[in-house]
C-alpha cells in the first residue's frame, strides 16, 4: 500500500478528532468525535481505491489497523474488527 494512500485518525491537543493522510502535515478534516473522524477517513479511503487506516487512542498509542477495501492485504488478519 502506499505510504500517500494511508490515513490516521488522532485525538489534537485542542480535544478534537483529526483524519489526516499520512503523508501530509495538515489534517484533512476535524471532527468532534473519534467516530465521526473514524467514518471520514473510511469514505476518503474508499473513494481513493482503499489503503490502511490507523486509530491512536487518547494515550497516542495505535489502538487498531485496518485496510479499507478495495486495498489489498497481503497478511489479513484471521478475526475481524466490528
């Protein structure tokens, strides 16, 4: 997958949700709630031909991965994420 395609979705120090690409220094939207940034990020990636969305819990951390479809992964994984 490339790096250009790849999204995260983060908590700012402002309190609010960012989805940003990776690749890029500014997010590409805001939201009020990880959902709601969580729900963008998937419909960006679907529309640019899939890739990898990485969630950071509060603590910064990477809570999940996920390849949103039509991307490919090489290695899925053998249970789903709701």
């Amino acid at each position: 997958m490339s790096k250009g395609r790849d999204r995260m979705v983060y908590q700012r120090e402002d309190k609010k949700w960012a989805n940003k690409r990776n690749d890029s220094e500014k997010a590409s939207s805001v939201h009020s709630t990880q959902k709601k940034a969580i729900e963008a990020a998937k419909e960006m990636l679907q529309n640019q031909g899939g890739g990898e969305l990485i969630v950071k819990g509060l603590d910064r951390k990477i809570r999940s991965k996920d390849t949103i479809p039509p991307g490919h992964d090489p290695n899925p994984p053998k249970d789903r994420e709701p």
